[in-house]
C-alpha cells in the first residue's frame, strides 16, 4: 500500500500486555495491525483495520483460532439458513480481517526497496 510502512516487534513479558498494546494501537485510527499473545497453552489475538475494526479471539499453542460454545451457540440462533450460519462463524473466526490483513504479511522483505513510501 503506498504510503505505508510495515513493522514486526516481539517482546517476552510475564504478564500479558496484549490487550492493552492493541486498545493503545486502536486510538490511532490509521494504523492497520496484529497483536498475539501466544505460549504453549495458547493466548489471545487482536487484529485491527479501519474499515472493520477490531476482532478478538482466543488461539491454541499452534495459534489456531478457537472458537468457543457461546460463539456458536449465538451463530446456531442469529442464523436461519446455511448462508447466514457460515457469516456468522467467519465473522467469529476474522475471516474479513484475515482477507484484509494477509497482503500485509505476505510482503517479501527482499522487495522492500519497491514498496517504500515516496
């Protein structure tokens, strides 16, 4: 995306930050993102655009998206045909912020000098 740059940080910390760096990055309305908090027992993933906004879900050890009994039992009850049942279990798994955000991990470091902002 012209204009843009891209940036990867990794940090190790007892406790999780997670939630508090992506309601931090939220507040910069531009700004498009992915923050884990990932361990051997799983962990928490924000994702954020600012035409979707922000998606939450839990993740296992191998960062598998999980989706739990609520989530479906709410999709079972909103939903009154198979198209309206598969919406409502892509939206619980962030399959529009999946879509959106995939071109920006896709990028080819090697490549970088042609995508850097003029």
């Amino acid at each position: 995306m012209a204009g843009t740059y891209r940036a990867e940080i990794s940090w190790r910390e007892k406790t999780s930050k997670c939630a508090e760096i992506a309601t931090a990055l939220r507040s910069w309305h531009y700004v498009r993102f992915e923050v884990r908090d990932e361990s051997d027992n799983g962990g928490d993933f924000y994702r954020f655009t600012p035409d979707l906004g922000i998606h939450r879900a839990s993740i296992d050890g191998a960062g598998s998206i999980l989706i739990n009994e609520n989530q479906i039992t709410a999709a079972l009850d909103k939903s009154f045909d198979e198209e309206a049942l598969r919406a409502a279990l892509e939206s619980a798994l962030g399959t529009k912020w999946e879509l959106e955000l995939e071109p920006l991990r896709a990028v080819d470091m090697n490549e970088r000098s042609h995508l850097q902002a003029i």
